[in-house]
C-alpha cells in the first residue's frame, strides 16, 4: 500500500508545519514527557487521590478521626474499602455507646494508590488537613515503608497490615500489627500445597512490593518440602495480558499455581490459562489478599464461579466464625451494608477478611486503651493497647468494645479478645495469628476447610 | 521453542488490538493536530459503555457498536468543549497534551467513581482454542485479528477512494490551502473526532474481551503502547501505525518468552528507541 502522510507527520521529520505550527519534535518531547507522567499518575492507579470524610458520622467539634490509609484505586484498590467496612463498623458501635470519652469516631480514607511515592503526600495531606487524627489503620505493604515512619513521627497509633519482614525487628513506638510476616504466609501457601499433595507448583506473583515479599520464602520453603517450582512467572500488575506467561505456565505442567496479584492482573492471568489448558483450569492457591469479594467478584466473571470455587484456595488468618466476638463483630459490620462508600460485592465477605476484622479488633483495642487511660491523646493511650490486649494477671476477658467499656467502667482489669482471637503482642508490637485454609463457594461465601499448625509452618521455615 | 512460537501468536492478538487503537490514534492526531492523550480513556470509556449493554445479556458485539458511538460522542464533545476552544486561543502543543492529559484523567476517574474499583468481565464465550503448529489462538483472537484486518483495509479505502479521506488527507497537509480549495476544513475535522473517536470505542472493546478482566485503569500502559506503536511507525501515518503496532505487540510477547516477563515491556520500548535513534520521522516517515 502506498504510504499515505498526515499532517504533523512531515513535521516530525524535522519540517515545520505548513501553517506556521512547530515542529512535532516538541509534541514527540511532550509524549516522552507526558508518558512517563501518564503511568505516574495513571499507572498504578487511575482512581481518585485525596481523603474523604465518611459520610456516617457526621464531624463535631469534638470528634475524633481514624484514617484508613490504604489503596483504594490502583491494583489493590480492594484493599481500602474493606479496611474502611470494618472501621465503619467498629466506630458505629464505638459512637452508639458514647464513643470515647464523649468524642465520637469519624472514618476517613486517604487513597495512597498503592504506591509508595504517592502514600507520602496523601499522609502529609492527612496530617495537614485533620488536626482530630487519633488512629491509623490499613498501611498495607504497599506503603508501610514510606508512610510508618511519618506516622511515628506525628505519635499517632496505627494498626498495619504490611507483612513485610523490616518490621519484625525495628521498633516503632506507635506501631502495632496483627498479622504475621509474609514469608510466614509464604510458608503457609507452601503448607496448603503440602496438605493437597501437590509435587509441581508455578509461581506467578505480582511485581508490587507486597506480592514479591512472598516469592523468596516461597521457594526455599517449596524445597524444603520437596516440591518441585516448575516456573517462577513476575507479573507486571499494569500490563494488559499475561498469555505468554500463562502459556509458560501451562507448559511447565504444575499441579497448581502459587499466586499473589492483585487488580485484574489475576482474573486475566487464570483467565488465559483455563483458555490455553484447553478449557481446564489448573488449581490455584492463592494469598489471604485474594480472599475479598473484589477479587471473587473479578475472577468469578473471568474464569466462571463454579470453576473457581472447585478450584481455589487460600490462605488466611484464623478468624472467629461463631461465638459472641463474632456476633458483636458480625452485627456491627451488616448494620453498615449499602453505608460504606466504595464497597460493592457481596457485603457478607468482608466478615472473613481477615484485614478487615484485625482493624476492627485494633480500633476496638485503641478505643478502649483510649477509655482505660482517660485520653485521646496517642503517647498517653498507646501503652494501654498492649495491656488490654495481653491482658495482666487478673483481667477479665471481654469479646466486644459494649462488653469491656462495661468492665472498664466497673474498674476491672479487661482482656480484650475480638474476633481476630487472642493477641499476643512482642517487644515490636507484632501479635502474628495462626493460618487456616479458605475456599469459595460459587455463590462467594467463604469456607474454612482446614488449618496449619505452627509446627507445620515451623518445618518449612528457615 | 514452542513457547517462542505461542508467543508471536499471541504478540499477533495484541498486535491486532493495537493496531485499530494505533490507526485511530495516529488518524486523529494527523488530521486535528491534536496530541489526544485522552485516547486512552474513551477506549475505556467505550469498554464500559459495551460493558453496560453486556450485562442485559446483549452480545458483547452488539456492545461494541454501542462502544463506537459512544466514543464517537465523546471524541466530538472532547474537540467540541474543550479542544477547539484551545486551539482557537492558539494554545501551544505541550499545553494541548497537558490539557488532554487532564482530561485522560477526568474520564478515568469519572469511570472509576461510576463503576466502582473493581475489575468486571464480559459474558463472551471464547470459543475452542485452535492449535496450528505451536500457534494458540482461540475464536475470539481469530474474530479480533479479522476485525483489525477489516479496519485496517477500510481505513485505507477511506484515505484513498472517498472524498472525506481525500479531504482529511488535504486538511492534514494544509488546513488553511484546504479551506482556500473549498474543503470545510472544520467539518473535515469533526467528521475524523468521530470516525477516530468509533475507532477508540472499538479498541476499547476489543481490548477488554482480550483482557478478560478490566477495570478503568486498564489502558493506562495500553496508552504507552499506542504511542510507541505510532512514534514507531511515524506520527500521522496509518500504516507506519500498523507497522508499529505489529513490531510492539510481537516483541513483547516474544521476549516474554525468553526473559522474564516483567521485562517485556522493557524490551518493547528497546526497540522503539533504537529504531528511533536510527530513524527520528520513524519507520514510515518522511526524511528532511
């Protein structure tokens, strides 16, 4: 075909445009430019930046702020909206009995697009516009590196869910976590592979900081247990499609396929190997971050739910399905269906997400320290968080914020135990929790079908 | 070996995508003068828009034409409320790709604030994978490359054999000499907003059913390859855009199979830098 040349295309030779323009080199520049610009700003994320007030508890002069700093556009936008369904329910039961010393609860969720470089001025911007803050929780792996220790500057609690390893031993003063280290969750994907019998296992992880964590553990535990890695597939979360992976994946013959990536990089990648495995899905055993209802919701349409559920599972962190903590936990978070903005999928997941009820136990956790210590103030209330939560000798165990701001009124000593189970915080705050095995129904529910002992993980450890 | 030969099939699929979103893309930028970074968006947009018609459990194809005018809507209004009016104040070129990149992500975060932060699939049967000598291509790859096939040979005919082509071609070269020879320049020019605009509601589309799974962020890299494919094969050339994009799409895909795979984008934007290095216009465009 002849070639035909439209306008600007002269000029990108160097010629100057007929009418007087300027040379398209400088629209090439503004490209070079721009592009780079469009994947900073689009790239990891596209969805809206900044803070928002909940819309639930309307602000008072007195009222206090807690701030979900998580995703909530990006790759892992799943992540914020569950973190801000479990505060939108701890704080609504927090404000029904008085709140915290006559203050009520507030939550706000700040976007930091999962990403590092964008966390740090959507903190700073936390912090310039919320003189009330009393509490952060989210600061998922994403971002805990850069924004933990802004936090800790400022002396503001936070309840984290990063599983990264550099906080296993440096200390945070306002720091706190109740979930374990990923390369113990990467033991447990391991344990699963175990108890399922696999002998050949794919990896595929995501190039995010989070994801990656989990993929050197992974390997060293996968020898240790004798199990064969037949590929180790890096999977770029902004990419469009994973076939070649997928395709290299298919032809290493796994009996399953480890895996950790979030936004639709997932639902494509098993999207594409059902296709290339001649309709058959390969069994997938995934993350904890994989149990969400936007995950299900996404993978579900990709590969059908019937498929996916006869073929995934996860690990998770042992949480409570019965008992009065999950009631209290369960009754808090269903009165805020249809309240929470940003959540959609089937509410009813959020009650086993284990990110989603470990920050309701940690808001539960600071509201009383907040209570027992007669302050609001977070150098003052902070040390309390651990006496409640380890309890001291003599304390009584209590299940729910109603039931120990009851104790704590009496002036007893209380133990509180929600429904994330027991904490057991060390010297760096850390109170890691036991894992069990999850699957999904076709309908999105979750089932626990069995759990890792410690000395499971211990075996493959090290 | 036989992971090489997959690869380039698949490398062929995505070539296939890109080169309707590459051709549309170069088209518009040719003729408006318009360095469009919003193309991106009303390809998602688009998908979206499929997306909607989709779930009353209309055939996705059927979403797509739904997807075209509805790009072809939004192109006109983008040029209409906001491009025009630029260019009329004579705006230089690097506020124009400011102005669009704004745009871009107005509609993203509009789209995202609609449909909320979670990946959605269509309900499309992919039909049986055919297996031609290491080659892997299910129907609706073969459906895709045939639809980008007919794009392309349509969008020669158009620049070639129809008086509109011909005119976009002269309001390409010389606006002004355009009008002076009795063309309506400005009609030109709204006619290619909506015509490339169909083109990105298309791309958009077929994109999402390669994707399996999207949400509105999904053509934010896809945009880079767009660009890529068009620097590649020279701005405001059609077929250097197909060139591009069939050089893009192949060497991603390929070299995801030799290396690892996070990398592939890397070896993609390689060879478009090298290629620039040798030849600046790209490979189709003109030598001063």
């Amino acid at each position: 075909m002849k070639s035909f040349t439209l306008g600007p295309a002269a000029a990108a030779a160097g010629a100057r445009r007929p009418m007087g323009g300027r040379p398209v080199r400088l629209a090439a520049a503004a490209v070079a430019a721009t592009a780079s610009l469009v994947l900073a700003a689009c790239g990891s994320s596209g969805g809206g930046s900044g803070s928002s007030p909940s819309p639930s508890t309307s602000a008072s002069s007195g009222a206090l702020t807690v701030a979900d700093v998580a995703p909530f556009s990006g790759p892992d936008a799943a992540l914020g909206p569950t973190y801000l369904a479990s505060c939108y329910g701890a704080t609504s039961v927090i404000n029904a009995h008085g709140g915290v010393d006559g203050h009520s609860l507030n939550c706000k969720s700040v976007d930091t697009r999962g990403d590092p470089a964008d966390a740090v001025p959507a903190v700073n911007q936390l912090y310039a516009s919320t003189p009330n803050l009393a509490l952060v929780i989210g600061c998922t792996s994403d971002e805990a590196a850069s924004v933990v220790p802004i936090i800790n500057a400022h002396k503001t609690a936070m309840f984290c869910m990063t599983g990264q390893s550099e906080f296993d031993h440096v200390h945070f003063p306002y720091f706190y976590r109740l979930v374990p280290p990923d390369l113990e969750e990467a033991y447990a994907l391991v344990a699963i592979a175990q108890k399922l019998g696999y002998k050949r296992i794919a990896l595929a992880f995501g190039n995010d900081i989070g994801s990656q964590a989990f993929v050197g553990p992974a390997i060293a535990a996968l020898k240790k247990a004798g199990i064969t890695m037949t590929t180790n597939q890096t999977l770029d979360e902004s990419a469009n499609t994973f076939r070649t992976e997928a395709e290299a994946i298919v032809s290493s013959h796994p009996q399953a396929v480890m895996t950790e990536a979030l936004g639709t990089a997932d639902p494509t990648l098993l999207s594409e190997i059902k296709q290339l495995n001649g309709g058959k899905m390969i069994p997938v055993i995934g993350t904890s971050a994989l149990i969400s209802p936007a995950f299900f919701k996404a993978a579900a349409a990709a590969v059908g739910a019937p498929t996916l559920a006869a073929n995934f599972h996860a690990d998770n962190l042992v949480t409570e399905t019965s008992g009065p903590a999950y009631n209290a936990f369960k009754s808090a978070l269903l009165s805020q269906q249809g309240k929470v903005p940003g959540v959609t999928g089937n509410f009813t997941t959020y009650l086993s997400a284990p990110g989603g009820v470990h920050l309701y136990d940690g808001i539960n956790l600071a509201a009383l320290a907040m209570l027992m210590s007669k302050s609001t103030t977070p150098s003052v209330y902070a040390p309390d968080i651990i006496k409640i939560g380890d309890g001291v000798p003599g304390a009584t165990v209590c299940p729910s914020f109603v039931a120990c701001a009851a104790l704590l009124k009496q002036g007893k000593a209380i133990r509180y135990e929600g429904p994330g189970g027991p904490t057991s915080f060390d010297a760096y705050h850390d109170s890691t929790g036991l894992f069990q095995i999850d699957t999904y129904s076709a309908s999105g529910a979750v089932n626990v079908v069995g759990n890792i002992t410690t000395a499971q993980l211990r075996a493959l450890s090290g | 070996m036989s992971l090489a030969v997959s690869a380039f099939g698949f490398g062929l699929v995505t070539a296939a995508v890109l080169a309707i979103a590459s051709v549309g893309f170069t088209l518009q930028f040719g003729v408006t003068d318009v360095l469009n970074l919003a193309f991106g968006a009303v390809m998602i947009f688009g998908a979206f828009v499929a997306y909607l018609v989709n779930v009353q459990g209309i055939s996705v194809w059927i979403g797509m034409l739904a997807a075209m005018a509805a790009g072809a809507v939004l192109s006109v209004l983008l040029n209409a409320g906001v491009y025009a009016p630029f260019q009329r104040r004579r705006a230089s070129p690097i506020t124009m790709v400011i102005v669009s990149l704004g745009l871009t992500l107005i509609i993203e975060f509009g789209v995202q604030a609609l449909a909320g932060g979670v990946a959605v699939s269509y309900n499309v049967n992919q039909g049986r994978t055919f297996d031609a000598g290491g080659l892997l291509l299910n129907a609706v790859e073969l459906v895709i490359m045939a639809l980008a096939v007919v794009v392309m040979l349509a969008t020669h005919a158009l620049l070639r054999y129809t008086r509109l082509g011909k005119a976009m071609r002269a309001t390409a070269a010389n606006r002004a000499l355009a009008r002076n020879c009795g063309i309506r320049a400005s009609r030109v020019i709204t006619i290619t907003w909506a015509v490339t605009g169909a083109m990105a509601g298309m791309a958009g589309t077929v994109l999402a059913i390669d994707l399996g799974s999207f949400d509105a962020t999904s053509t934010d890299l896809f945009l880079i390859m767009i660009l890529a494919a068009v620097f590649l094969g020279g701005p405001g050339q059609p077929y250097g855009a197909m060139l591009g994009a069939v050089i893009i799409g192949i060497s991603t895909e390929v070299s995801a199979a030799f290396i690892p795979a996070d990398y592939k984008y890397v070896i993609a934007f390689l060879v478009l830098l090298i290629m620039l290095g040798v030849r600046p216009s790209g490979l189709l465009g003109e030598r001063t």
